[in-house]
C-alpha cells in the first residue's frame, strides 16, 4: 500500500496536488513530523571533503566534468564498482555520507546505499511496473505510426534534451506531450480533408515522439549496469512490435469501415495509457529527484548550503543558456564522432528497410498471392516471430556470457557491447534474399515469410546492441543521443516509404530487394572493423 501511494505521489497526479496544495498532500519523508534527519546533515564539521570531481563519467573523452556521484552515473567504472558491491551486499544496507565542498556547500546524497527513493532501489515490482507503462507506451505510439505511416524524427531532438534538464525530469516532457497526442488522436479521425489529416499526422509524430528516445533514457535510470540491459530488451521489443502490430490492429476494419476506425482504435489505445501515466508513473531521474531532496533539506535543517552536484555545477548559469547546451552538444557529438555517426547511419538504412515492407508486402501478398487486406496484414507476425526468437537468443547471450563477464573481468569498451550486431548482421541481407526471390507464385508464400522472420530477428539484435553502445559513449547525454539515433532511423524511414514502392515498380520485387541487400552488406564490412578496437584495447 504504502508502494503505491509512493508512486501516486511521484506521478504527475500527485505532485499537481501537492503544488495545489502548497505540499499539503502526498508528503514526502523530510516533510513529515516524524522524520529524523540524517546526523550527516547537521555535524558537518566531520564531512570528508571534496576537491576534485569523480573521474570515468564516460569511458569516451566526456564533454562534461560534473562530478555527478559515482551510484548515480548510468555507465561508469564507479557505477560499475557500486553496483558490484550492492550484487556481493544483496540487502545490506550503509549509510551514504554527503560530501563537502572546499567553500562549504554539502551535497546532497542518497541517504543510504538501498535508499528506495533512489530508482535502482526500487522494489522489482515498481521497476517493472514502471517498465511496462513506458514499454505500453511506445507500443502504441510506434503502432500509430504504421496504421498511417508518419514522421517521428524531429520531436526527440527537442523533448529528449528537455528530459535531462534537472528541473524537468522524465515526467513533464513525458506527460505534456502525450496529453496533446491523445488530443490531438480525436480531430484526426475525424477531419474532412487531406492537407488537414497531413497536418494532425505531423502534429501525432511530433508529440508522440518522446518515447523513441527518453524510453531508453529512463531504462537506464530503473537498472543497473548488469541488468540494464534486459530493460532496453523489453524497450525495443515494444518499438520493433508496434510498427508490425499497426497493420494487424487496422487492416480488418479499416477494409470493413473506413479509414477513420484506424485513428479511433488509436485514441481507444492512447487514452487509457494516459491516465495510467498521469496517475501512476513515477519520476525516475535520478538529478531530479535529488534536485528535489535537496530543496526539502534546505527548508527542513535552515542550512542553506545543502545542494546537489547539479545545482553547483549550473549556478549562475540562465535556464535558457543551459537548455540551448543541452539542445546543441548532443548533435555536435553525433556529428564529430565517427563511430556513433556510422551507427546512426547504419540504423537509419537498417531501419528504412525495415518501413519499406509496409510498400513491398502489398505488392507480394495482394497481387502475387491473392490475400485480402486482412489476411495480408497477418504476415507482420512473422516480424514478431523473429522478435520473440531473437530476444530468446539475446537474453540466452546476457545471462550466459555477458553479465559473467562483467563479474569476472568489469566493464569492458562499449565497443564491446556491438559483437552480437557483428553476427546478426549476416542475417539481414540473408533474410533480404530470401524475402525478395521467393516472392512469387511458383514459391508457396511461407517461405517469404521465413526471410522476414530471419531478417526481423538480426535487426532486433542489431538495435538491441546499438541501444547498449549508444548510451555507454556519453552517459550524460544518453536521452539526447538516442533521440539524434531516432532523428536519423526515422528521417531514412520517411523517405523509404516514398521511394520503396515506385523502386519495386520499375526494379521488380527481387531486383528491388536485392539492393537494399546490397546496401546492407556494406554493413557487415563496417562492424566488423568497429569491433577491432575492442581487440586492440
């Protein structure tokens, strides 16, 4: 019980109460009567001090110094150490002493190593139910996204920045955006005119794009680095599902109706998942909620000297200086860095082929063999197939080698984390062949479907890496980077579904396919020498 009133609390439900209420309701610990405040607090005089910032924020050169706390940063060599020790610990519980500063400021701090309000401290149960409302989410939006296929891209540059923002947090970006994509599901379905219906589509795009890129953000604030990444496994299964699932959820009666059932099964989905977000989905990052912590600590203790690492890193500086640096250094790294510059353009083609079979399969399933819409929007399952295969070969891979080999040797480059793409990457022109010249009449039409089982469960594994390496070259930017990853996916998917179909016209099915094969190929080549700096390290 207690659980839930915590997460109540923490949605937006319950901090809209409090601040209505001038924190009347929904009480935090440091505000009730009862609470003792850490001695840690008030005997100062007997704080270590601190002079120097935590070093290893980013196994890359970072392009920030905060000292952020060692427990706090996503991926770390110190993070790494903490989290090694809570797996020995289990339990074990030990008070976590705030720092002082050489001018006297105290950092605010976890109060202990298992401080629940810390989210890598939640019960399995709040992870996990948190998890499942982000990964509800991004079903549906990416499902909306090819019941009619619209653009995703730009909104992650704006709303993934705003998420690593301290007094922003996940939530409001979260909840602001998905409040007007539920809004906005209405007026779609019923617009009269096509510049109109473009227009909304844009605007659905748009608002509904945080979850492409803060999704995996808030991953990382729920897990630890060994388990972080069956987390973005989920992650992704619900982003790779939702564009196949889309067809299925519109075909039937969209062919029996109209087109407008399409955007009112979206608003049917959107809206119950909203108010599961405005009234039950806790605040996970972690700056935020120590930003907070600090704040209530301050009030509590009269010591005005109590701030976090954040706070005293950014003092004096405008909320709009800081914004516009958080906007800029996460496509300034993108650019200037060749590694994460190839991944995303690798995922971009990876993707934009993946978009291409919803021009392609019409032109296979209606006209070469017969289906009907309905039945034809049935062979998306076979791109759930090679997803359920492939996180059963992923998650055989975790707990078989990699957590073992975190334990045993600690956390190696985050090149390390591409070698399962290096394999899966085979099977992608693999499954394209095969896909492209068995998609005719004297070839029974399973077997075209086995090509895009074999396609849909390498590129499942490739994103499912790429999502691992991502964050681990600049944790600090992890939000921002997936969202210059998704500007790029989705830019090439946007294009795909204007070129794809006319390709295959002119081309023809195998000829067509053969190319984007082809193009894939390239990949294997640049993978494989990619991985050899992690040989070389």
């Amino acid at each position: 019980m207690e659980t839930i009133k915590e997460i109540v609390r923490d949605a937006p439900f319950g901090q809209l109460v409090r601040y209505a209420t001038h924190n009347g309701f929904f009480k935090y610990p440091e505000e009730l009567p009862d609470f003792e405040i850490p001695s840690a607090y008030t005997d100062v005089e007997k704080l270590p001090s601190h002079t120097a910032g935590v070093e290893g924020t980013s196994t890359r050169n970072s392009t920030s110094t905060t000292p952020l706390p060692s427990h706090t940063l996503p991926f770390s060599p110190s993070r790494l150490e903490a989290d090694l020790a809570l797996h020995a610990t289990e339990s074990n519980s030990h008070a976590i002493a705030p720092v002082k500063t050489a001018d006297g400021l105290i950092l605010a701090e976890w109060y202990t190593t298992t401080d629940t309000a810390n989210p890598q401290n939640w019960s399995q149960g709040k992870k996990a139910w948190t998890a499942f409302l982000i990964c509800l989410y991004t079903f549906i939006v990416y499902a909306g996204s090819s019941i009619y296929v619209s653009r995703y891209g730009i909104g992650p540059l704006l709303f993934a920045p705003l998420s690593e923002v301290p007094q922003l947090g996940r939530n409001i970006p979260y909840i602001t955006t998905f409040a007007l994509f539920t809004i906005l599901t209405l007026p779609t379905a019923l617009v009269d005119n096509l510049g109109g219906f473009l227009f909304l589509r844009f605007l659905l795009g748009f608002f509904g794009s945080p979850c492409l890129a803060n999704g995996g953000a808030t991953m990382q604030d729920l897990y630890s680095l060994l388990h972080i990444p069956y987390g973005l496994a989920f992650w992704t299964a619900a982003a790779f599902a939702g564009p196949a699932l889309g067809p299925l959820l519109s075909g039937f009666s969209v062919y029996a109706e109209n087109w407008r059932w399409s955007q009112w099964e979206l608003l049917w989905m959107a809206a119950p998942v909203f108010l599961l977000f405005f009234f039950f989905l806790p605040e996970t990052q972690p700056t935020t909620i120590l930003l907070y912590r600090s704040a209530r600590l301050r009030a509590l203790t009269g010591n005005p000297n109590i701030h976090t690492q954040t706070e005293i890193d950014r003092k004096g500086t405008k909320f709009s200086t800081e914004l516009l640096d958080t906007l800029i250094k996460p496509l300034e790294i993108c650019v200037k860095d060749p590694a994460l510059f190839f991944i995303n353009v690798y995922s971009a083609l990876t993707y934009g082929i993946y978009y291409s079979f919803f021009e392609v399969f019409p032109l296979v399933y209606l006209e070469i063999y017969g289906f009907s819409v309905g039945e034809m929007t049935i062979v998306f399952l076979s791109i759930i197939v090679g997803c359920v295969i492939a996180m059963t070969i992923y998650f055989s891979y975790l707990r078989f080698y990699l957590i073992p080999d975190i334990l045993k040797r600690g956390l190696r480059p985050q090149e390390h984390r591409l070698v399962p793409a290096i394999f899966a990457s085979f099977g992608v022109p693999i499954g394209l062949f095969i896909f492209g010249w068995t998609a005719r009449q004297s070839v029974h039409w399973i077997v075209s479907t086995i090509g895009i089982a074999i396609y849909s469960t390498s590129v499942y594994i490739i994103f499912q890496a790429v999502f691992s390496y991502v964050p681990m070259s600049y944790p600090q930017y992890a939000a921002s980077l997936f969202a210059g990853n998704d500007f790029c996916r989705s830019a090439f998917a946007f294009g795909s579904v204007l070129f794809s179909r006319p390709m295959y016209l002119k081309l023809g099915i195998g000829k067509g396919i053969s190319l984007l094969g082809g193009l894939s190929v390239m990949g294997i080549v640049s993978l494989i020498r990619s991985s050899k700096s992690v040989n070389a390290r």
